[in-house]
C-alpha cells in the first residue's frame, strides 16, 4: 500500500507545529518551598488517586485540567495530569 501524496506535506506540516510548540513551551509554574512549607505540613499520600480539577500555572496564563490528586498537605495537594498544550503527563 502506498502513502497519500496528496496530504503528506499537510501532516508534516502539523508535525513541525507540534515539535515547534514543545521546544518553545513555557515552563509550568510550581509552588516554592515556602509555600509547601514540608517542614511543618508532611504531606498524607491518598491510599488511591483521585480525580479532581485543577489549575495549573504557566507565565502568561492558568488552565484548569483534570489530574489525579496523588498527596495533600494543609495547603498544597500533589497532583499528576496530562499537560494539555503537549499530551505530556506531568506531576507537581
């Protein structure tokens, strides 16, 4: 069987945004030591992930994904998602 000619260069074209789009990501913005404060709040892992929604931070804008809450302090909960821009699984 042989390729479709017709939409090849249209498909590497989406490929090359794809890639350009990992490259010049921005980085995801994650709580400080401070603001985790592990000292004074261990974290309690949950015996199972649980679903939840979350906002997650970048520089220049905040999108709420739906992750899995893995740990939880006082203040912070530990959550891993499917980052949306790039369909990479993250955790912070």
């Amino acid at each position: 069987m042989s390729q479709n000619k017709r939409y090849a260069k249209h498909y590497a074209g989406l490929m090359d945004d794809r890639i350009e789009e990992f490259v010049m990501r921005e980085e995801l913005i994650m709580l400080t030591a401070a603001e985790l404060d592990l000292e004074h709040t261990p974290p309690t892992d949950f015996p199972e992930p649980r679903r939840v929604y979350a906002w997650i931070r970048y520089p220049s804008k905040a999108l709420r994904v739906q992750a899995h809450a893995l740990a939880y302090t006082r203040t912070a909960v530990k959550i891993r998602f499917l980052e949306p821009l790039i369909q990479i699984q993250r955790e912070g």
